[in-house]
C-alpha cells in the first residue's frame, strides 16, 4: 500500500487491517493448510493502524472474532503476541 497515492481511501486502510486480522485467523485457528499471511499483508497492516483509531481497529477485530468463533482476547494474544 503506497500511502502517498492520493487515490488511497479510508476503505483501502479498512481493507489492509481486516486482511491481516482475517490471515492471522487462518493461520492460527482454522484447519487450513495454505497459509495467508505475508510480509506484505503485515506491513499493509501496520501502516494502516498508523491512520485508524482503537475504535476502529476494535470494531474489525471484535466483528471478526464474532464471524470466526474465535474469543476476542484470544484473538488480541495472536494480533499482539508480546503485549
């Protein structure tokens, strides 16, 4: 994500967060043998965090949470292992 690209929108920013929560997710808890998670997903994400309030980033993650039956502090643990 080139975030000097004045094209870049608030939903691009949504879309690099929920990408990494929805990876980290698959990776972790589901029995799938592909993993999604790439160095790419991860640097979108933290870029994006930079721009997108704890409201927002917690309303992803807890709706996530929610569709993939995964607990939400379980789900902060595997987003921010070493917090």
């Amino acid at each position: 994500m080139d975030l000097n690209d004045p094209e870049l929108e608030f939903s691009d920013l949504i879309y690099a967060y929920q990408s990494w929560v929805m990876a980290v997710i698959n990776d972790e808890k589901l029995t799938n043998e592909e993993n999604l998670l790439t160095e790419e997903i991860i640097d979108d994400a933290l870029n994006a965090m930079r721009f997108l309030s704890g409201d927002v980033t917690n309303a992803i993650e807890t709706s996530l949470a929610r569709v993939y039956d995964v607990d939400s502090e379980e789900l902060a643990s595997l987003l921010f292992p070493e917090e």
